[in-house]
C-alpha cells in the first residue's frame, strides 16, 4: 500500500467514526410493554400453608404469560398483592387458582375461589371482569377433586371436577354471571389442580383509569389456612403516562421543570422566562415513584414507568439550590407524610431536614391535569397546558421570598437607601421583613464594579451603614445590591445558610456632562478626519468585481484548517 493510498484510507476511518460518534442513536428509555407492573418488590411465589402441606397459587395472567402478583393476605406489607394491568397492551385476561399437595399423602382440600364478580360494585367508574368460560385440569389424571361452580342464580352443585362445567351450564347459568367455584375432596400425594377462567372487561371505556379500585380475586380458605390468611390478589386498570410526542415516561423528559407561583385563587402563572431559563432540568434521580396505594415507593433511577392513579415525589434540593439567589424558595412546612395508619414501609413523602421549616419534596397525582390552571406570566390570561405543544410534563410551585428591581440615580443630586431597591423580603409566615444594620432575619451586601464589598448590614453599625450609603449615592459607577432573607434568624453571622436572595444593580451617573467631541474629533461622526480615513479605504478596493471571490476562498481555507485541526485532536 502507498504512501498516499494508506493516508486515503486513514482519512476514510477517520470520517467514519465521526460519523459514528454523531450519528449514533442515543439510549431511549421507551415505555414498557409489559401487561403488568408488579411494583419492584413484586412477589410471584405460591403460599404455603401454616401446616407446610399445600401451597396455593393465586393470580391474573393474560395470553402474554406474565402474570400478576400472586395472592396474599391484604394488610401484610411484607407481600404484594396488588397489580396494574396495562389496558394498552394486555390480551386475554384470566383468573387462576392452582392448588398443590406438597405432602407424601393425600390432603383433604375445602375452599373457594370467589372471581371479581363477588366483589363488584355496579359502578360505571369501576372494572367490571365477567367470566367467559371455565377450563379445570389436573396433574392425576384420576382425580377425586369435586367442584361447586355458582352463579348469580343458582349453580352446578358438587360435581366432579371434569364434569362441573358442563352442570353449570345444564342449570342455566351464564359464564356472565360466574362469581364463585367451590373446590373439595382429596389430592393425592403431589397432585397439582389449576382452576382457570377466562375474563373480559365489560366497560372498558367507562372505567376510571386515575382511581385506585381495586377488582380483587380471593381464595376463601375453610381449612388449611395459610400463615397469611385467605389469600387475595387485585389488580386495577391504567395507562402509562407519557411525553407527549414521545413513547417515554413523563419523568424522563429532557425538558425543564415548570417555576410556578400559587394565586390566591388556587390557580398557578408561570415564573418569567429569564428566571425559567435557570429552572433545573428533570432528572429521574429527583423523583420518587409510588403507582401501588403506597407499597410501591421507589426512585425513577429504577424504575421510570408512571401509571395513571400512580403518583410522584419530586425531591426539591437541585431545584432549591439553582432558585434561591433569584429569590425564589419552596413552600414551608414539614413534607414528610407517612400513611396514617403507621403502618411500616408505607411512605407517601419524606423531610429529613425538619429545622429548615420549607418542604423537601412535592406530591403529585398523575390525575388528568384538566382542572389544573396555569397562566403563562403574572397577570395574563393566557392558558399554559403541561405535556402539549412542547410544553415541559412536570411543574412544581416556588414562592417569591426576595423580590427587588435596579435602580439608576446620578451622582450628587439623587439620594439612595439601602432599600430603595427592595420590593419586598417575607419570612414564612408571609410578614413583611425589613433589612437594617444588625438585622437577625435580612441581610443587604453592596459590591462595587471592581468586587469590593462597599456596605454590609452584617458587619457595620447603621451608622456605618448610613455612610456608606450616602458614600456610594455619590460615587458614579455601577454596584450589585444583594438582598438575603435568613430564615433561622442568622444573618449576622453573614453565612450561606441564607434560605433566599436577589441581586439588582445600582447605576450612580456621573453628575458631569461628558465633554462634546470637537470638529477633528474622529469619534465625531462629522469629522473630516473620519471621512478622509472612509474615502480612501473604498478607493483602494478594486473595482473589478474581484472582491466577490475573497470570502469563499477565505472561508474554504477556514474549513480545510479546522478540519485538519480537529482530526488531530481526535488523533
């Protein structure tokens, strides 16, 4: 290979790799497919009988194979129980009860398997699941198992199992009106029975998909009782929510969170825009993820899916941290919202910092955000709708501790106060602060343009501070005015531990007028000087339409450089 072919080769690497690294797809995080969310701490183990003789299976499952939560006793919160099934993406629901004899004898068996039908309560907002058929089948192919299979009117009566169905049938009983199969007899040592009845959703379109009812399949045990209890499952509907445009979950948007201000009305108006520029972006390590009644709390690092009904925390710190020095901060109060009951794991929201008195992190449902009125900015009656139009999915309320505006006097014949550029500072209770030298709760810094602090209420006496006030109202120049609110009554100590502040800018003019350009003044747009130096620069241009080339060859030569420049860096 030569030389030259060898440096044609190379290049031709080289490009491809750019190529490569620019063109690559970025990692999506798309929405699941799944037909269940089980929660991350999902349990799909049978139970076992205190006795250790039987163990029970007890769950939903579709034509997918994947299957629900299985069945356990509802107030024990070391197992889940509950499940959503995606309405977008689940075929062919059924119920199935199985039944094992782990023992090396026969075990009598004597309960009942009661379908979602027992439970429903006529609601046009809840799921109402009817049975569409029944299918029994055994591991022992001589099984002395007898079935009960009841409707809203009557039944089958014990049969044995293979023929129960076809009894049902025989007394009238539609599979609609399915609510219960009584299970009895004897399984023989390791006999496996599975009772299975297949389901459809009666009122798809009806259903509230933002509720949590809950449509329960129940094992009622008579003996043999499990150390749970009867076993239960239950499952609600719902959809994921997602970005619009996009197949992804809201809470992995790339967009910014929404800066809004609570009116009286209960209404919201967006923060102004330069302000909304600083608004951290979400990120899915702020954001806790709960879409099971409380059992299912966890971050959106491990699982981003967000389920209509579900709900979300938002952890404030990033954004408290890029809002104060704009005089923004948080709701006060204490967030941390366990369930009232006590009940151990069960957390709606967390505060582990109760001293700073504001919120550590926001609760939201994934309700339809219909009623939800956000104004686009103070005043305005203009609509701003969240997750349409480009619009960020994800909103959360700041409130204006330090507000404050610029100010410009001239030198010597103006006076300026320390608060002359403050509109307001409020502690938590909404009370009006006002700064001052010696001030526990406000704090006012002054910085001139060359970085000096020029005026400090932290520091300095009032009367020091009078000075240096009337000091800087006669020194022509322009200086940062910073408001602090300190909301643990430190700001003496002239620390970070402020909870918000501002920063405007004092403009001081100079009380003397600038001296008129004279006639051969070139900064005088009149000057003779200027005009000379303009007509002979045009007329040493030539005039032969020459000129036309010079900006593609420069810019070609610019290009042929920077290429070569940054192929040697990537080298």
């Amino acid at each position: 290979m030569t030389s030259k072919t060898h440096s044609r080769a190379l290049l031709a690497v080289m490009f491809g790799l750019l190529a490569a690294l620019f063109f690559a797809p970025h990692a999506v995080y798309a929405a699941s497919s799944a037909s269940f969310y089980n929660g991350v701490t999902s349990n799909t183990t049978p139970s076992v009988s205190t006795d250790g003789l039987i163990a029970r299976s007890l769950y939903y499952t579709d034509a997918s194979g994947q299957t629900s939560n299985y069945g356990y006793k509802d107030n024990d919160t070391t197992q889940m129980n509950r499940s959503i099934v995606d309405i977008d993406t689940y075929q062919n629901l059924q119920a199935v009860v199985k039944v094992t004899n782990l023992s090396s004898s026969a075990v009598s068996v004597n309960e009942v398997m009661q379908l979602p039908l027992t439970h429903y309560v006529n609601s046009g907002s809840n799921a109402d699941l009817r049975a569409t058929g029944f299918i029994f089948s055994s591991t022992n192919a001589g099984t002395t198992i007898k079935l009960n299979i009841g409707g809203l009117n009557g039944g089958s009566g014990a049969q044995p199992a293979a023929h129960a169905y076809a009894a049902y049938q025989a007394a009238g009983q539609s599979d609609s009106e399915m609510r219960s199969i009584s299970i009895s007899g004897s399984l023989a040592p390791g006999e496996t029975i599975t009772l299975t009845v297949p389901l459809t959703l009666t009122n798809p379109s009806g259903i509230n998909l933002y509720g949590t009812n809950y449509v329960p399949l129940t094992q009622y045990l008579l003996d043999h009782k499990t150390s749970y209890g009867n076993p239960r499952t239950s499952i609600r509907f719902a959809r994921q929510v997602l970005e619009q445009g996009t197949n992804n979950s809201i809470l992995g948007s790339n967009k910014k969170y929404l800066g809004v201000i609570i009116n009286p009305d209960g209404s919201y108006y967006a923060i102004p825009q330069d302000e909304q520029n600083a608004m951290p972006t979400i990120s899915k390590s702020d954001i806790y993820v709960d879409n099971i009644l409380y059992e299912d709390r966890h971050s959106a690092t491990v699982n981003d899916a967000l389920y209509t009904g579900g709900a979300y925390y938002i952890d404030l710190a990033n954004i408290k941290d890029a809002m104060k020095d704009l005089g923004y901060s948080v709701h006060t109060g204490n967030s941390n919202r366990g369930l009232y009951l006590n009940i151990p794991g069960w957390q709606l929201a967390v505060d582990n910092d109760l001293a700073d008195d504001v919120y550590q992190e926001y609760a939201y449902t994934s309700r339809s955000t219909g009623a939800l009125q956000i104004y686009a900015s103070e005043g305005s009656t203009d609509s701003v709708v969240l997750n349409e139009n480009g619009v960020t999915p994800l909103y959360t309320e700041l409130r204006k501790v330090v507000s404050a505006h610029n100010v410009t006097i001239t030198a010597n014949q103006d006076t300026w106060g320390i608060t002359d550029n403050l509109d307001s500072i409020v502690d938590h209770n909404d009370n009006q602060v006002t700064p001052a030298a010696g001030s526990a709760d406000a704090r006012i810094k002054v910085v001139d343009q060359s970085g000096a602090v020029v005026l400090d209420t932290a520091t300095m006496d009032a009367t020091t501070v009078a000075q240096k006030a009337e000091e800087i109202s006669k020194t022509p120049g322009a200086y940062s005015i910073m408001y602090y609110y300190y909301f643990n009554g430190n700001a003496a100590a002239a620390g970070n531990d402020y909870e918000a502040s501002k920063t405007v800018i004092l403009t001081v003019k100079s009380d003397t007028p600038a001296p008129a350009p004279t006639p051969e003044d070139p900064s005088n747009p009149a000057s003779p000087v200027k005009e000379k130096k303009a007509k002979r620069k045009k007329s040493q241009l030539p005039n032969t339409g020459e000129e036309l080339l010079v900006i593609p060859s420069m810019i070609m030569g610019a290009s042929a450089l920077t290429a070569v420049g940054f192929m040697r860096r990537r080298r």
